[in-house]
C-alpha cells in the first residue's frame, strides 16, 4: 500500500510525502503506481519548473519514496502558483484514492 500525507501550513500545502508500493499488480505492471506516481512526480516538475521554487525533494526508487518540502522563503507568485499545482495534485491524489482506496491510504493535515 501507497500512503500519502499533505501537510498544510499556513492555509497552504507545504509537504508531500508518498511512502511504499501499491501493490495493486507485479512490478513493471502496476497501473495504480504507475498513475500515483506520475502525477505526484509531475507536481514535483511543476513546483520546480513553473513555480520556478528551489523545493527540497527525495526521491527513492526502490523503495517507493518521495518527499517534497516547500520551503517557507518564497514569493507570493510562487506560493500561488505552487499552491495551484499541489491543490490540482490533492485532487489528483483524491480521485485514484477513491478508485483504489485498498491500495493508497490518503491523509490531509
């Protein structure tokens, strides 16, 4: 099982953890993590390569981790666009938790 965590500070999404594999298939052949971490990995692009933020991000492969933290310094255009792409991620996120809920675990704080 995936289990993703959105912490909220300030009203805004400022850590993203995804910890494990879905299990949902064999590897190479599992949709489900296929589809969560496309759309998690992408979020990360987008807060890099749009939002133009210097997030801390880790990522591990082999054990199915990602961690994204946003760091505090940042403009408000970045915490806006950030915000919009990490919102558009939870709903993301959302959507494949209530297809799939044996196999993500989804919390908000």
């Amino acid at each position: 099982m995936t289990r993703i965590i959105f912490t909220r500070k300030n009203g805004r999404i400022a850590r993203v953890e995804c910890d494990g594999h879905t299990g949902y298939g064999v590897e190479g052949e599992d949709i489900v993590c296929a589809a969560l971490s496309s759309i998690v990995q992408t979020a990360v692009l987008g807060v890099l390569g749009v939002a133009k933020v210097n997030a801390d991000y880790r990522i591990d492969e082999e054990k199915g981790n990602l961690t994204l933290s946003i760091p505090d310094n940042i403009s408000a255009k970045q915490a806006d666009a950030t915000e919009i792409i990490l919102s558009t991620l939870l709903l993301g996120v959302s959507d494949l938790h209530e297809g799939y809920s044996d196999f993500i675990e989804m919390e908000v704080k």
